[in-house]
C-alpha cells in the first residue's frame, strides 16, 4: 500500500501532461502568430507530439484556442468559487479578485493577446467571439456570481449584482490599461499596480457599502 506521502506527491488522476505540453505550447504559438496564422501542425511541431496526440485531445483548432485562454484564466486565480471568500471582509475579498484581474489583463501575453484579437476581428471574427467566451464572459459570469452572493449575505447593498460586478470591472481597467494596450507605455510593477487596485477599490466601496 502507497503511503500519504507518495499519494499527495502524485499528479491527480484528471491530470493530462501532454495535455499541458500542447497548451503550452500552443500558448506560445497563438501569441506569436495569433489565431488566423496559427495552424494545429504547427502547435504539433511546438509541442514534439503527433498530430493523433493533439487532436486526441483538442479536435480542433477553435478548441485548442479556447482551452488555452480559460487555462490561463484558471492559472491566474479567476475560475473561483464565490463561497471560497465566505467570512472575508468586503475590501479583502476584493482586493483579492482584484488583483487577480489586474495581474491577468495587464500582463504582457494578455495585452498581446488582445491586441491580436482586435487586430482580427474584422476579418476573422471567429477569433474574437472564441477569445470573448473563454475569457472575458466566463470571468464576467463569476464576477456576478460573486457579486450576486455577497448581496444576497447583506454584505453590500445592490439589487442589481450584475451592474455592480460589471462597473467593479470597468474600474480595473483604468488607470495605465490603455496606454498599455496602444503600446504606449511600459509595464507597470506590481507595487504601481496593486496601488492602482487599492485606489480603485477605496473608490468601489464608497458606492456599495451597506
């Protein structure tokens, strides 16, 4: 019998390696080519798997996309459960999440990602409506979950969450996020950009607290 300790230093029995390999190396291919340009050889040839491997796994090119864009999502602490912050204070479950979205949408490969999927969507609006539903919608859907439950604890005082979750959202992409995204200035430090999220929060609870 496997001691605890083997157990606990043993993947999970959902975890997929190859799975990983191709993700990460289709990461790569997508930022640097972006979606159009990028074909499923070329994310094999990135990965060193067959191309049986990789469609085993992702049949398609749109799935691939999307599985890489909600595993960076999900990498970045943004796949949450709204009753993990139960018993927090407001501004402590906020500063999490907030920081969390900032981290993700200011950082080099999201602004990237971005930036490609605005310069495709005339052409290629495939690309922006997978990019939309894996990353943005899905975190606008847990956002409001959260929202939603902080309202129904009394813990702010809205009767519309969504709105709130939306404007919270809005919030953190102010400051430098623009200019970031025209090119137009350079990366913040995580010191610039937790102050920002500190500032925007104290300015968020101003209009929500109970």
């Amino acid at each position: 019998m496997q001691s605890l300790e083997q157990n606990a230093s043993q993947p999970p029995a959902s975890h997929d390696a190859k799975a990983e390999q191709i993700l990460a190396a289709a990461r790569e291919v997508f930022l640097e080519l972006g979606y159009a340009a990028t074909s499923m050889d070329q994310v094999a040839q990135q990965a060193r798997v067959s191309k049986t491997t990789l469609y085993t796994r992702f049949p398609s090119k749109e799935e691939l996309y999307t599985a890489v864009i909600s595993a960076e999502c999900e990498r970045r602490g943004l796949r949450f459960a709204p009753e993990m912050f139960d018993g927090l204070p407001l501004r402590e479950v906020l500063v999490q999440v907030g920081r969390r979205f900032v981290d993700l949408i200011w950082s080099e490969a999201a602004i990237r990602v971005h930036q490609s999927v605005a310069g495709e969507a005339t052409r290629m609006p495939l690309a922006a409506q997978l990019y939309f539903r894996a990353g943005p919608e899905q975190g606008i859907a847990n956002f409001v979950a959260l929202f939603t439950r902080l309202a129904e604890r009394g813990v702010i005082a809205t009767d519309d969450p969504t709105f709130v979750a939306r404007q919270f959202l809005a919030a953190l992409q102010g400051g430098s996020y623009c200019q970031l995204v025209l090119g137009l200035c350079p990366q913040p430090t995580e010191e610039e950009r937790y102050a920002f999220v500190d500032k925007a929060i104290d300015l968020f609870l101003r209009g929500v607290a109970p």
